[in-house]
C-alpha cells in the first residue's frame, strides 16, 4: 500500500550540497546518503521512502554532488567534499543515489563499510569495475519502455496515429535504457496503429517551439523521457519539473504523458504507466535493513532488478484534457494529488536556474 505524505515534510533528509550539515542526533546511527543530482523531484521520492522506512531508527544525512549542472571539475571538487563528509561522520552505512554518485564514489569505498546504490541505469560493472567490492550491492532501475508505450497508448483517443516523443540525449546515450533497442536507429516506430516519433533537443528554446507546434504539427500527444541536460541559448541550466515540466504543462496544447513517478502532478505531466520513484527508495531500503539489523553482509545480497511498472496519474491533468480512464485501468491506478504534494517547488531555492512558480 502507498502511504500518502504532505509537502511540509518535503526536506526530509539533511541538506548537504555543500559542506555543510545539520545537527547530528547522537543516539541513532548515521547513513551517509549521496545524491548525485541536486533537488530534483526523482530525489524527493526515493529519498521521502528511505526516510519513511529508515528515519525512526537512523540518521539520514544528506549530499548532493549536483552533476547535472556543474562542470566535470567541479563534480570532483564535490566528489572530494563528499568523501570529506564521509570521514568526520563516520557512518554505519552510506547510500549512492544513481548512477553519477556510484560512479564519482564507489570504488572510494570498497572494502571500507556497507554501502547500498539505487536508481543505477548501467551495468554497475561499466561504473566501479568488472568485479564488484563484496560490500557494495543495491538497485538497479529498467524503465521499460516498450511496455510503458503500449500502455500510453490505451489512453489515446481512438482516432490518435502520430504521438511526439521528446528527449534530450542521442539514442546511444540512453543505451542503458531500452530506447535504442524501440527505435533502432531510426526517429519513427510504431505501436499498435500510433506512430511514435523521436526528436532529439538539448537547448531549451528549440524544445520550447517543438511543444508549441506539435498539435500543428499533426501530433496527438506528447511523452517525454529525459529532459534533466536542457540548457538555453545562454548556457543558464532549466530545473527538469520545475521548468520543463511545469512550462509544457502550462504551454501544451496537447496531453503529455512520462515513464518516471517524477514528473507526474497538477502542475505537471497526466501520468502513464511508469517507474516509481518511491518504490525504488523502498527497495533500498530494506536492503539497509536487512545489513544493519538482520546481519545480512552485502555480497549475500543479490542486487535488485526493480522493474515494477504501474498506474500513477494526475487526477487534475486528465480533467484538463478530458481522458477517462479505462476501469481496468483506474481500478489499478494511483494518483499524485493522493499520495503526496512533492511535486510543488518554490523558484526561489533555485536562483542560478530556469523555473516557473
């Protein structure tokens, strides 16, 4: 069962993206946790899980290396900031959310304490080395979008034969994924009678005008995948839910649907069949459990291969464009406004970016 939270509690963790940190609660053992982004809402979810399951009897601190938006030079400065961290805490485990973070740190502590990844896109292999430390195991996340398309597809008027698929990095930069195997090469496939088209955009002012024109254009709809590289004319970074999102939902004039729990909300995307955020936290997290109170090590723990799709919607969205669901369908589903209000963000935590409040 989901359990619904309130955005008062949005900052669950210490807040970290610098070196700097809270508190320190003397009588709880402290989990590192790396982030490998900044505050995004995919962080939001996994982290509000580890923090629902974790929280009552450890400290979870909290850093963000935020290599989205920085150079390569200063994800290494951050890299070291964060190893600094590691040493004057000296925590009973540490946590490497997704793949930048178990990149930048995992072989830094092999051998050293148990440590746990999740959302990991890549072969860990191609990350930290053909052979894995016997103290690092976690999640590995497997967007399944082939099935994910012909579930979108359901909820397209009957009538819809050209759906607009926007993402930011080329096919081969999402190999981790299964795009590529989708699309083959090409820029068209087709699902059922809807023909789904690829565009590839990295600057935001190009991704603008593509949303504005695709009813024009002969689209039915729109889905997205990655929209977390965008950048405009000016080299100024757009938050991914914040900005991109937000913006085309407000600028739309066709539904949008997403893979990822992440960009689903009132003020977002209608939904899909997708990934969850938060179900990939709650993975993690009993993997923490089962090190630190069932004395599990972690080379005895095979890593997961989360790749549970289901029905998360915004109840506000499919108003706005008029879809009802199927029964079978909304008999299954969930929806954001029920579940939590972490899709809300204030553009005054992100003063050097694009946001839209």
């Amino acid at each position: 069962m989901r359990l619904i939270f309130n955005c008062s509690i949005t900052i669950i963790l210490l807040l970290c993206s610098a070196y700097t940190f809270g508190q320190i609660a003397e009588n709880k053992p402290t989990i590192l946790v790396i982030h490998s982004w900044h505050d995004i809402l995919w962080d939001r979810l996994w982290g509000k899980a580890l923090h629902d399951k974790l929280s009552n009897k450890y400290q979870l601190v909290r850093y963000d290396l935020d290599a989205m938006r920085i150079t390569p030079e200063q994800l290494k400065i951050n890299s070291n900031k964060a190893w600094d961290l590691f040493q004057s805490l000296e925590p009973s485990l540490v946590i490497l959310g997704d793949d930048a973070a178990l990149d930048q740190m995992g072989l830094r502590f092999a051998n050293k304490l148990p440590v746990v990844y999740l959302g990991i896109n890549n072969n860990p292999r191609s990350l930290i080395g053909t052979v894995i430390p016997s103290n690092i195991t976690g999640v590995i996340e497997r967007p399944l979008y082939e099935r994910a398309l012909r579930h979108i597809v359901k909820l397209l008027p009957v009538d819809a034969d050209r759906v607009l698929f926007l993402n930011d990095v080329e096919q081969n930069g999402a190999s981790v994924t299964n795009i590529s195997s989708i699309f083959k090469g090409n820029t068209t496939t087709k699902v059922g009678n809807v023909i789904i088209e690829l565009k590839i955009i990295s600057q935001w002012e190009k991704w603008q005008q593509t949303v504005i024109d695709a009813k024009s254009s002969g689209y039915d709809a729109i889905i997205f995948d990655s929209r977390y590289l965008l950048f405009d004319k000016n080299g100024t970074y757009v938050e991914p839910e914040a900005g991109v999102v937000k913006w085309m939902a407000k600028n739309s004039e066709l539904p949008m649907f997403s893979f990822y729990e992440d960009s689903i909300g009132p003020q977002l995307s209608a939904g899909g069949w997708v990934l969850s955020g938060y179900g990939i936290g709650l993975a993690a997290a009993d993997i923490v459990k089962d090190i630190l109170e069932n004395g599990k090590k972690p080379i005895e723990i095979y890593p997961v291969n989360y790749q549970k799709g289901e029905y998360i919607f915004s109840r506000t969205q499919l108003k706005r464009w008029g879809i009802i669901l199927p029964e079978n369908i909304h008999n299954q589903a969930t929806f954001a406004e029920d579940l939590h209000e972490l899709y809300r963000f204030d553009c005054k935590n992100y003063p050097n970016s694009i946001c839209f409040n």
